[in-house]
C-alpha cells in the first residue's frame, strides 16, 4: 500500500520584533501514514528565511545528490500588506515541501524532521541533528504541542521539557507569568465559587 505524506502551508500571521520590525510565518500543517515519521499529524508554524535555511541544508546534507527544488523568489519589495504577494509566496512554499517530501533521501535527513514537527529554532536544530543536546531527535517531535498544563506542578515538571523547545512562543520563555497566571486563576475561580454560593443561601434564607 502506497504510503502518504500530505503537506500544506496556510495561515499567515504578522508577527512583531518590536514597534519597527515585524514578519510574517505561516502554520504547517503535515498528515502521514508513512513509516519514516514517528508523529503522523504535526503542526508548526516557520518564517520565510527559515525555509531559505532549511533548502540549503538539505542541499549540504544530500551533498549534491538531490536536485532540490526552488524557493519563491525573494521580493525586495514584498508588503506584509499584499494578499496577493503573501498567497503567492504561501503557494511556493507549500510547493517547495510537496516536492521535497517525495524524495526518500531528504525524507531521512533529521533536519527536515524537525523543521516540520518540532518548535526549535534553526540553531537548536542543527545541534540536535548533531546529537549536542540532551534530547533526541524523536524526543523534541514528540514533544511539540504539548502545552497544556493543569496544575502549578505541572508548570514546574515540564519546565525544562518546553523551554529546551527554544520556541517563539512567550509560554516559554518565563515560568514565572504561568505560574502566576495559574494562582490567579486558582484564586480567582475559588472567590466567584463562594460568591455563587453567598447568593444561594441569602436566596434561600429571603424565601417564603
């Protein structure tokens, strides 16, 4: 049975550096039944430039064995304003990975991987593929996506599963604000408890 592997890139979002820097990444999406991934649906999201990183490091890694295919072509005058600029470069990037997923060479490269399914950062995925970190590769996959936490020790237990992650995301990069936000939820889920139930027992005490 043929195994498939279904890749698209949508949902662009402009992201802000700060008040004067700012960009745009799209959510990829893959859905597979084929044995060469251990996570059959993935979603992550990746920047242009990171797409740009990653065709050059498959071009080194297959050492020239494999014609990769082509990136859209970098606009000088692209507008995180232009629909039309933006669907087009979505197209071309979701073009560039359904050609690239056909190939069982790339399809074995670590990099690829965890471009697709993983939240590292360019520089955390090289060192990963390289084996310089604590986690494998199978471990930072897996790990993608599981951000949900239900109780301040969960924050605590997987503080340093999701920040080995290096991802963009704020829930990362400070413990401090979840478990604060956690408290304050706890606190302020218990006060309206017991102001539900004030009002229950004047109500029943005001009844004829």
């Amino acid at each position: 049975m043929q195994q498939v592997v279904s890749v698209w890139v949508r949902d662009p979002r402009i992201q802000k550096n700060d008040f004067w820097h700012a960009y745009i990444d799209y959510e990829i999406c893959l859905h597979t039944d084929s044995v060469c991934f251990n996570k059959k649906i993935s979603r992550v999201r990746r920047r242009y430039s990171e797409f740009v990183w990653l065709r050059q490091k498959l071009q080194a890694n297959s050492q020239l064995m494999v014609q990769l295919p082509e990136l859209p072509p970098k606009n000088p005058f692209f507008s995180l304003n232009n629909a039309q600029q933006i669907t087009e470069r979505m197209k071309g990037l979701q073009n560039f990975l359904t050609q690239i997923l056909q190939s069982p060479l790339l399809l074995s490269d670590s990099c690829l991987h965890l471009f697709l399914q993983s939240e590292l950062r360019v520089s955390r995925i090289e060192a990963c593929a390289a084996g310089l970190t604590h986690f494998s590769v199978t471990q930072a996959v897996q790990r993608c996506g599981l951000r949900r936490f239900h109780s301040e020790e969960d924050v605590q237990k997987d503080l340093s599963l999701c920040c080995d992650s290096d991802s963009d995301s704020s829930e990362c990069r400070d413990p401090e604000p979840q478990i604060k936000d956690l408290a304050m939820n706890k606190a302020a889920s218990t006060t309206l408890l017991y102001s539900r139930r004030e009002e229950t027992l004047s109500s029943s005490s005001g009844s004829p």
